[in-house]
C-alpha cells in the first residue's frame, strides 16, 4: 500500500463530523474548485454550534496534510465522499454508492479503484463513520494513493494507531454547558434574547441529557413540535425512561437501551407524540418510519413507493395482454390435449387458484388503500415524510434532484429495536418494507427502461439489507425456541405466489448488480419449488427456468444453462407444439446458449426456426421478431454469410430505432452487432475498406453511449472497448486501439477474474492487436496462454480454434514453423469435427498463406470487394449460397467466429 494521509478522529458522538468539515473556515486565496462531489448522509445542519477549539485543529490537521500538495492547500476537496462502517455490509453498500458517482460497476474494489486514480488534480476526502466494532477491518476501506485525506470516527481507541497527521487524533468530548444550552435552544427555535429563566430550564436538560449532542438536538425537536415546553421536557422525559426500562425487563428485545438511554428516551418521546395526534398523516408516518427502519438507512427513495403505488396496475394490464397473445398462440399450435393431461392441468389451475386466494401482500396504509380504491395520493405520501421530517426522525439527501431520504444510525436501530417492537412486530414490518420493495420493481418484459435500471441498483442495498434482517429475526425465533419452555410459533418462510414472486424480483436486482451468486441462489430456489408443484410445463416454472440459465451463463457456468434451456425446450415442444409463442421463446434463448458454445450450426436452425415463428405470431417489426432476427443475423455471421449478417443487422437496427429509443440498451446490441458484420466481412475478404469506416462509425457511438449511460466498467461498455480496439487495429490505428484496449482490460479482469470467458476473449484478441502492431513474441505469449487456460470443455471452442490459428501464424512470422506441427494438426481436426470439411472456414484453415501472410490494414484489395454488394439496404436471400464460394488465396487472417453478446 503506497503511502497515505490518515487522519483519525475518536469521537464518542460522531454525525457532527462532516458539518465540521463543511464549515472549515476558509483560507485566501479562493481554491479554484468547490466540491464537485459532496456525497454525505445527511445535510449540513444550519443550527451547528461549537466546536471551535475542535475545528481549528482539525484545520490544521488538514493543511498538514496539504503540505506540499498544491491541489489541497485550501480548504475545499474535489470530492467528499462517506463510508458507513457500521458493519461490512454497509460499508459495501456505501462504496457502490461511490461507485455510481463514478459512473463504474457499483462495488468496492471498483470504487476504492476510481479514487485513486482521481490524481491530485481532483483531491478527495473519504470519510469512515461509525467504525466502533473491534472486528470491522478498517485497512481494508483505504484506497491506494497519496491524492486524498481520510477521516476515521469511531468509539475503538485502538484505532488511533491508524493516524499520520499531527496529533494522530482528536477525541471529541461532550459539549460544555454554554454551547450544549445555545444548540438546545436553537433547536427549539426559541429566539434571542434567552430569559434567565430559559436557559436555568435548558441547563437542566442538557446536564440531564449528559451533553450529548444528538440527544440535545431532538429534545429542541420534541419542544419545537409541541409536544413539550422547556418548562415540562424533563417531567416527559422521565416518564419516557421509566417506561423504557419497564418494557426492556419484560421484553424479550436486547436493545443497547443503556448506552444511548439519553437519546432513546428523546425519540420516545417524539414516537409518543406522533401516536397520540391521531391523524392520516402522523399515523401514515409511523408507518414509514417502521419500513424506513428495515430498508438500508441511506438514499431511500421517494420514488419506491410512487412505484409500489403504480406497478400493480401496469403489471395486471402486462398480464392480461400476456394471456391473451398465449391464448391465441395456443389456439394455433397447441397440440390436441389428451384427457390426462386436461385433468392435469385443472389440477395446475387449481391449485394456482388455491394460491391467490386471501393472498394479498402486507402494505402500509396509505399503499394498502390504493388496492381498494385503484388509486394514489402522492400528496398524502408527502405529508407523512412532512411529519418525519419535522420531528428530525428522517432528513433529505443533499441533493434536492434525487428525492430521497436518510436516517440517522442510531434512529434507524432504535426504531428496529425498541422495546415497544416486539420479534413479532419486526417480522411483520420486515415483510411489509419486502413487499413495497417487490411492488417497486417490474418483471420483464416491463421494466426496460433505463430509469429502471437505474432503480433497479438503487434498491440494491434496500434488497440486501430487507433480506438480511429476515434472516436475523428468523434466528431470533429459533433461538427462543430453543431457550424458552413455552411454545413459540415456528416461523419458516410462506412459499405463497407473493413470496415466490418476490425472490425472482430480488433476483432481477442481484443479477443486474453483478451480484449473481445471490440471484443463482433466490432463482434455484423459486424453480424448485414450481417445479415440484406446477410442473414444467408450467408457464411461470419456463420463465424462471430461463431466467436462471441466464444467470449461469453470466457465471459462465454455459453447460448448465444450455443443458436447462434444452430440457426446458423440450417439454415445451411436446405439450405446446413447435410455432406455441413460448416454445419459440425457449428455441431462441436456447440458440443463443448454442452460439455462444460455439455450436454455430446448431444454433443458426434454431434462430432461423424461432425467428420464423415469431414473424407469422407477432409480426415482422414486432421487437420480440427484431430481437430474434438480430439473433439469427449472429449465426448467419458466423457461419460466414457476411452480406446476408449486414442485410439482417441493418433491418433489425432499423426497426428498434423505430420502436425503441435509438439508445436503448437492445438498440445499441443492434448496432453494436451490425458494427461487427462489417467488421467480420472485411477482414475474411468479402469486403471493402470502406467498410471499416462505417463499422468503426457504428461501433464508437456504441461505445460512447454505453459509456455515458451505463458507466466506463460495465460489461457491456468493456464489451464495446474491446470491439472498437479490434476495429481500429485493423485500420492501422495500434496506438489507439491498445489505448482503449488496456484501460477497459485492466478493469475487466478486476471485476471478472483472470479465468472468465469474456476476459480470455479479450486476451485472444489482445494478441491478434499485438500481432497487427508486429511484436510477435508478446503475441505468442498471451496466445499461448489463451489456449492453456480454456477449460476441458471448451477445448473445441472457436475461440480456442482462432488461439491456435493466430499462434500458429504468429510462430511461422517468427520463424519458428518447426514449433507448429502438433497444433496445426489439433487445429485441423477440432475444426473439421465442429464445422465439416466443406465449411468455409476449414478451406480457409488450409491455405498455407493465410498462416504465414503479414497482417496488413487495407483488408480486401479493391478489385476483388469490388465484386461484392456493401449496401446494406440490399435485399438478399438468406438461404443463398452466394458467400461459400471461398476463394482461400484471397481471404486475409482476421478475428474468427466467437464474439458474445447479448443473450
């Protein structure tokens, strides 16, 4: 780890620090930036008090640190940026908030990365809060550089050892009687000049409350808000506390009542106060405030519940619409059903009716009216944060554009773990913060949108943490089981068609997040069950099923997934028949499992029969039928029609454009593929120069608008890098395409591992770039160890097939052609299995000059692209065997068959 600037702070109330920061008094001259990123929990407090001593050292603690950093020698950061060292998991989840920020893959390693490679021209200050258990591993939240200052709060006066600067640390002591009284009376609003008698009842209450800041504050809330006056808070408060510890004795909570009682009893007394107005609105806001408390304690959105509201609607119309097109897809194609299996599938239906039946999902009142009245107040969901906020329970994210809201630590907790919350209550608000979770988020195919994907990482967190206190609370139950004498219910999980649907929601969201060991988990667990239950031929049990495969193939587990869609795809064909919309459905998924094993032939028969159905049921420019064609165009590709692959993509990118945003996400797989066919069509010598002009046009927009929308390291901006380095190598552009190529192939195997098929496709293709810049033996060594690291089952995959080609050729460049026997030879064979020996691309194998020829950049000499048709509005027949009539001597080395995609 190189050197670092740490500071560490002990503070035994530590949500002050970053309005200290924030209110460092400046230096002349003016730095020349203010703070592009200022991401904090919570906003910076306008009744600040005190402190002066402690913020004048902490000043110069920082210039200190600054010494000899032009870029931090005033007092303003680039970026400010939080960490939540509660516990790990937190800690995680407040990294991939950073992440974001840094338009990256949202989470640690890729965050910690960003920041250090922000340089001093863009200094940022990192703040570690809350790092007060003894196992938390501290070292392991710094990033790596000398560009930025750290700041650690926390309780564990072990963690001093930590600090560099000055005093190493600073411990934050209670507040003194005069600056405890001021806040008090600032918080409550009471305006200067203080009467004596004011400030005599203030000192009461802050020595009572210990000077303990936070407490302070929300007893000035409590008055503030009438509950109270200053006259009357102490008699409320302890009242309040006797209560407390009545509760606690016979209670079956373990609460950290005593070491907070102080504070506890303030929001005790705010909690009262809210129960006894009565209201819509303060009974609306309890409410939140319990499902805020089961959600993670930062950025929860407004938006969750406005969604929960609306998605129900949307999702009853989407299903509705569904079983209507199946219905007529049935009357089509379905088989004539036997008596068994009629019985068969009323025994399914009723027992999915069965399922419904008093199934509605726990909600809070102001969600739960909207089932009965069909429709939704925003107003009303916006008194009840109103009354939150007030009473300082909740505070809004800084920034006004996100909408969203936070909680406090220690209010989050206490709310969770009063005593007035019983193991029973916190079951059932669990369940209820789940299900507004569940309710927010659509099932394919809604949910397309990119604001969607959006909501889908910022729930995240909200996902992880709902399910984590599940499990805690669920181990709560069977530890009284264990502990008590009396009964205790057994609480085990409902697997209802709520529930159900809420595990493949919740996995939606891991899988989107890169999270996919939890989404595998969720997903295996929900298709086990239907399976057991409603069969496979079940129409929900197909679509989970398929789902999961998904997910193995993003494991690169490939074999499972292929083997689950095949299995699949063969119930399907026999209880619906072979043009049924959901056998098409499972045909296609499966060619595209088919295409990237490498099984090209297999799969172009499935996408042409898939691609077919969907044309006669839905209809030519339906994005279901351009989403299959683009499919098709892939195999076509790769099975060398390069002119038929063009006149395919270019409809396909055609119609989405039309139906889609030209940005969507399926729109610019589109172009992205169509970019390649071009690609593929020059470089095997059916082409023209121009082409590459054009594919290098499609496939740097691509990469530019992946870039913006989904971020510099998500796979499929990596994805676009690779193709536009391929590209640009190709035209004679090394020193670019190896600029693009490295900065995404770094992050790549961070994120992905050495071993993931994407990053040895990369490597492939690394070396082939190498090749084209003539450094020979470095090309040899990635080729080489390319094909040594493709597992036993991909030894025959065309990736593997274009590694022995290229080191092939690379060592006759070298002059080592006696060194290539044996590979030639296992070359020769494994493609003649997989392809034949009248393909075109074993012809191609087996002209001596494509594996001794120097790459060049010009592709395709004129006269023989001349004979070739590059337009791609042109209509071909796509059965033509026009492109198999290969003329080896004229075909020029070039990236071969596997380029993945989008499944």
């Amino acid at each position: 780890m190189t050197a670092m600037d740490w500071t560490v702070i002990n503070e035994k109330l530590t949500w002050k620090l970053q309005n200290a920061v924030a209110n460092l008094p400046q230096t002349p001259p003016p730095f020349p930036f203010s703070n592009e990123h200022f991401f904090a929990p919570q906003s910076v407090s306008s009744i600040f008090t005190g402190r002066s001593k402690d913020l004048e050292v902490l000043k110069q603690c920082l210039q200190e640190a600054s010494y000899g950093k032009q870029s931090l020698l005033q007092k303003s950061f680039w970026g400010v940026f939080w960490i939540d060292a509660s516990s790990q998991e937190h800690a995680k989840q407040s990294f991939s908030t950073i992440a974001r920020v840094g338009k990256i893959e949202p989470n640690e390693r890729a965050a910690k990365s960003w920041l250090s490679s922000l340089g001093p021209e863009r200094p940022w200050l990192l703040i570690i809060d809350n790092a007060d258990d003894a196992n938390f591993p501290v070292e392991e939240c710094y990033p790596n550089g000398e560009d930025g200052i750290i700041l650690i709060t926390t309780r564990n006066p072990l963690l001093r050892v930590h600090g560099t600067i000055g005093l190493r640390y600073l411990e934050f002591a209670d507040m003194d009687q005069k600056e405890s009284v001021e806040l008090l009376l600032r918080a409550a609003d009471v305006l200067p000049p203080w009467p004596a008698t004011a400030i005599a009842s203030a000192e009461e209450i802050c020595k009572t409350l210990g000077y303990l800041p936070l407490a302070i504050v929300h007893a000035g809330t409590t008055i503030l808000s009438r509950l109270c006056t200053l006259d009357s808070y102490l008699s409320f408060f302890r009242k309040s506390w006797s209560r407390i510890r009545t509760m606690k004795a016979s209670s079956d909570m373990h609460t950290k009542v005593d070491a907070n009682a102080a504070i506890y009893s303030s929001y005790e007394l705010i909690h009262e106060g809210l129960l006894s107005k009565g209201t819509q609105a303060s009974n609306d806001a309890l409410d939140l405030l319990k499902i805020f408390s089961f959600l993670h304690l930062q950025r929860i959105r407004v938006d969750f519940f406005l969604r929960a509201a609306y998605n129900s609607e949307l999702e009853t119309h989407e299903q509705r619409r569904q079983y209507q097109e199946e219905a007529r897809s049935n009357n089509r194609s379905m088989p004539k059903a036997t008596w068994a299996g009629s019985l068969k599938g009323f025994a399914f239906g009723a027992y999915a009716y069965l399922l419904k039946l008093g199934d509605r999902p726990a909600l809070p009142r102001l969600l739960r009216d909207v089932l009965d009245s069909k429709s939704f107040a925003e107003v009303r969901l916006r008194e009840a944060l109103k009354e939150l906020f007030q009473m300082s329970l909740i505070f809004p994210n800084p920034n006004a554009q996100e909408d969203s809201y936070s909680m406090h630590p220690v209010v989050h907790l206490w709310v969770r773990e009063r005593p007035g919350m019983t193991i029973a209550d916190q079951a059932i608000w669990c369940q209820v913060a789940a299900n507004v979770l569940t309710q927010a988020i659509l099932l394919p195919p809604l949910g397309d949108k990119e604001e969607d994907e959006i909501l889908r990482r910022d729930l995240l967190p909200h996902v992880s943490h709902v399910q984590h206190h599940e499990q805690v609370i669920r181990s709560k139950y069977l530890a009284n089981q264990v502990s008590r004498t009396r009964l205790w219910p057994s609480l085990r999980p409902r697997f209802d068609r709520n529930r159900l649907l809420q595990l493949v929601k919740f996995s939606i969201v891991y899988a989107q997040c890169d999270h996919l060991k939890e989404a595998e988990i969720l997903q295996s667990e929900v298709a086990h069950i239907l399976e057991k239950t409603l069969g496979v031929e079940h129409t929900a049990t197909m679509n989970v099923m398929l789902l999961l495969s998904s997910t193995y193939w993003q494991l690169t587990q490939g074999d499972k997934a292929a083997e689950l869609q095949h299995r699949v795809l063969t119930v399907c064909v026999d209880v619906r028949g072979k043009d049924n919309l959901k056998t098409l459905q499972i045909m296609d998924a499966y060619g595209s499992s088919l295409w990237q094993q490498g099984r090209i032939l297999e799969a172009r028969k499935n996408h042409e029969v898939a691609y077919k159905g969907f044309r006669n049921l839905l209809g030519e420019s339906d994005v279901v039928t351009l989403r299959a064609m683009g499919n098709l165009g892939r195999a076509v590709g790769k099975d060398f029609h390069f002119s038929k692959a063009i006149v395919i993509h270019s409809k396909v990118l055609s119609g989405l454009r039309k139906k889609l945003e030209p940005t969507h996400l399926d729109t610019l797989i589109a172009q992205d593929n169509l970019a390649m066919a071009y690609y593929d069509r020059v470089v095997f010598g059916f082409g023209h120069p121009k082409d590459l002009d054009r594919a290098v046009e499609l496939e740097k927009d691509v990469f530019e608008q992946r870039r913006e929308k989904l971020g510099r390291e998500h796979l499929y901006t990596l994805w676009a890098g690779l193709n536009l380095a391929r590209i640009k190598a190709v035209r004679g552009e090394i020193t670019e395409a190896l600029s693009i190529f490295l900065a995404g192939h770094v992050i790549a195997i961070r994120n992905l591992g050495e071993t993931h098929f994407a990053v040895l496709f990369a490597k492939l293709h690394y070396g082939r770039i190498l090749m084209h810049a003539h450094k020979y033996a470095d090309a040899e060594n990635i080729l080489t160890e390319v094909i040594k690291s493709h597992e036993n089952a991909r030894q025959s995959h065309p990736d593997r097939l274009l590694a022995l080609f290229s080191l092939v050729k690379c060592r006759n460049l070298l002059g080592k052609a006696d060194e290539t026997a044996d590979l030639m030879e296992e070359l020769i064979e494994r493609t003649k299995n997989l392809f034949g020996e009248d393909h075109a691309f074993f012809k191609y194998l087996l002209n001596p000059q494509n594996l001794s020829q120097e790459p060049d950049y010009a592709g395709t000499p004129p006269s023989r692209a001349a004979s070739w048709d590059i337009n791609p509005s042109r209509t071909a027949s796509w059965n033509s065997t026009e492109e198999n009539t290969v003329v080896p001597g004229n075909l020029k080395p070039a990236a071969m068959i596997a380029k993945y995609g989008h499944v």
